[in-house]
C-alpha cells in the first residue's frame, strides 16, 4: 500500500469545560501552539475569521526537525457544534486537500463538560505522509500505521490540553 488517501484517525474525548468555551478555544487557531505538540502556530489570513471560506497559515514542526507551512480552508463552521477545515497541498486546489480535519462538540454527560470528536483524513492531494510512503513502498504501511499513531496521540494531546485551559 503506497496510498494514504482515505487513511484517518477518530479521537474522543470528554472534557471538563463547557460546549461554547470548547468552541471558543477549537476555532481561535492562533492558540493552537498553546496546546498542540504538533501544530506550534497558526495565523488568519486576510482578515479572515472561522467562517467558510476563512483562511490561515498553520505552522507545524515535526520530529527530526522538519518543519511545514500549510494553508488551510474553512469549510464548514457551525456554532457551538462543528468547525471543519481542509489543508491544501502545494497545487493549493481545494478539491485535492492534503487532509481534511475536523471537531463535532456535543453536551457531554454532565453540565458543564463536552464531548469533543475530532477527525482527520488524509485526502488526496499530495503531503509529506503520501511522499514518504511513495518512496519507499516496501515500508508504506508501516510509514503509514506510525503517522496514524502519532496524529491520534497528538489529538488526543491537544484536546486534553483545550479542556484544562
């Protein structure tokens, strides 16, 4: 398997902290260094705000010492519910995202806590992950099933870290 497109990850996680709150700290990109091991930074682009359409600038650092910049798209944005966004690959088209993120929050099991899903999937477009496993086939899945691991720890992470801000 040297394809990565489709392969995602589903993370759940109950937090102390209340479904508008969430909201607040899931669509405030410009925190997200504050609590994601991954994703150290980001910034709106043009004005932009967690609107459709709305775009921002993510900075990741990953092991090795590899860096990105990733424009990233809003694509769906519905108070206090869900916040979704899709990553370009370098063509920037969005009908070939690299992946495609995002957070359903819902009440949780008591006042005051929710229920934070958050899902990634790798689209079709070209990443870091899909390059990787292209050039060596005979360790893709392995390239793959690593990658998987790390972006549900790192979700999970960062959820975690949302709910005790």
């Amino acid at each position: 398997m040297t394809e990565a497109a489709g392969a995602s990850v589903d993370v759940e996680v109950v937090v102390d902290k209340d479904q508008r709150a969430m909201w607040d700290l899931v669509t405030d990109v410009v925190r997200i260094g504050e609590f994601s091991p991954e994703c150290v930074g980001a910034a709106w682009v043009d004005g932009s705000t967690a609107e459709p359409g709305g775009r921002f600038e993510a900075y990741n650092e990953f092991s090795a010492g590899f860096k990105s910049t990733v424009t990233c798209v809003v694509t769906e944005a519905r108070r206090p519910d869900v916040f979704e966004w899709i990553v370009l690959d370098p063509s920037l088209l969005p009908e070939r995202p690299g992946s495609i993120w995002r957070y359903e929050l819902a009440p949780g099991d008591a006042p005051g806590r929710t229920k934070v899903a958050h899902r990634f999937v790798h689209g079709p477009g070209v990443t870091g992950l899909s390059e990787g496993m292209q050039e060596s086939p005979d360790e893709a899945a392995a390239i793959l099933q690593q990658r998987l691991d790390k972006l549900r720890k790192h979700m999970t992470v960062t959820i975690e870290a949302m709910g005790r801000n």
